[in-house]
C-alpha cells in the first residue's frame, strides 16, 4: 500500500531562528554588515542580508553569528522556493551544508531545530527522487539533532518502510505516535506496515485508533474500507 505523507513543515523553525540571532548578537555586538544583515534578515530583504553575511564571512570565516544568520537566510530562501514549487535538492543541499558548518564551530544546541528541518527537507527530496538510503542517512542525523520532530520521525518510518525495514519502520512510527497521539498521519502508515508485514489485525486496530482520533478523514475510512475488502475475499 502507499504510505500516506504528512504535510510538509512550513515556516515554524524560523522564528526561533530569529530569537536566537537576536541572542547571538545581543551577546557579542556586531558590527556594520553584522546589524545591516540582521536588519535585512528581519524585515525579509533576503538576497541583501546573505550578501552581508557572505560579506562578513569573507572577513572572519569562523564568525558563528555570521555562519548561523547565512545558514538561516539560506533556508528562508529555500523555503520561498518551496512556496512556488521551484525548490530542489541542491537547495536543500547548500543549506544543510551551512547548518554543517555552524555545527563544526560548536553551536549545535542553537541549530538543531533548524538544522534537523533543513536535514528534513533534503530527504524529502531525495525520497521523491527514490534515493532512500541517502535520504535515511539524512533522516538519522535529523533525528540524532531533533529525536522529537514528527515530520522527521514521520518521514523516516516512510524512508525505512520503502527500504523494506518494516520492523524499523513500525518502531519508529509507534515512537512517533507515543509523542503525538494526534497525529494521524503515523497511524496511517503504522497500519500499513503491519499489513505488509502480515499483521492484518492490528493493521486494522491501529488504522481505528486514527479514526478515533479523526472520525471524518477520508483516507482512514478508505484504509479501512479496502482492507475489510481484501479480507471478505481471500
């Protein structure tokens, strides 16, 4: 059976990001392209504000501050693309790679929200493309970042189910639903594994629980429905 995908995260990571740009140059001053960056950043002139930080990298290349905000307005970048369908993997790629880098100086308790939602959205693409072991690659480190985040776990339990890893998959999606029981989505693929693995009583039991949790969603009901199908005859 298909495996049903959560909505995509939208812009949730990025306000945070902001307080933490705020923090950082709170803390350690800035100078003239370091607040013309923030100042960019803020009022969502993106194309200047990464030419600043670009600008301020060039100066001072280990500059954290500078490394976070150009990992930050990359991936609003990317994700203005996202809203017009025009984002890709390499998109996706130089963000993760700017998040790598502001992880290498040291600061990866600020970025692990960001960087896992970055890790996040590459995966995805790769999935789409049917590269699943680099996109589980992607997945495991998102979650080593973020073990909580719902769309990476939701994710991943697709990635390990399309792998053929259907006892990881099923671990990995009854985690998810011991941290969201309201998300709907993980009982929909929970379902699906365990009918693909044989499992078809508790495939219908899981898929019921989703209905208890979303009485009118059309695709639980139709889970339901042609499971009780195939069992009428076989």
């Amino acid at each position: 059976m298909e495996m049903i995908r959560a909505s995509l995260p939208r812009r949730e990571p990025l306000p945070a990001a902001l307080c933490v740009l705020l923090a950082f140059f709170a803390l350690c001053g800035c100078n003239g392209d370091l607040k013309r960056a923030r100042e960019s950043y803020r009022v969502g002139d993106y194309p200047r504000a990464l030419r600043l930080y670009q600008a301020e990298l060039d100066r001072h290349p280990a500059s954290p501050e500078a490394r976070f905000g150009y990992a930050v307005v990359l991936q609003e970048i990317s994700l203005e693309k996202k809203a017009r369908g025009q984002d890709d993997e390499t998109d996706w790629s130089a963000v993760v790679e700017a998040y790598e880098v502001c992880a290498r100086l040291g600061d990866s308790a600020n970025i692990a929200g960001n960087y896992a939602i970055s890790l996040f959205h590459l995966a995805n693409k790769l999935y789409l493309m049917g590269k699943f072991a680099p996109a589980l690659e992607h997945l495991e480190t998102a979650r080593r970042m973020d073990p909580k985040n719902k769309y990476v776990l939701n994710l991943a339990g697709i990635v390990q189910y399309s792998l053929g890893k259907y006892q990881e998959a099923q671990e990995t999606f009854e985690y998810l639903i011991a941290e969201d029981p309201g998300f709907v989505s993980a009982y929909l693929n929970l379902g699906n594994v365990l009918w693909e693995s044989g499992s078809e009583d508790a495939a219908l039991v899981t898929w019921k629980q989703a209905l208890a949790v979303s009485p009118d969603n059309k695709a639980v009901i139709n889970r339901i429905e042609i499971a009780l199908k195939k069992i009428a005859g076989s």
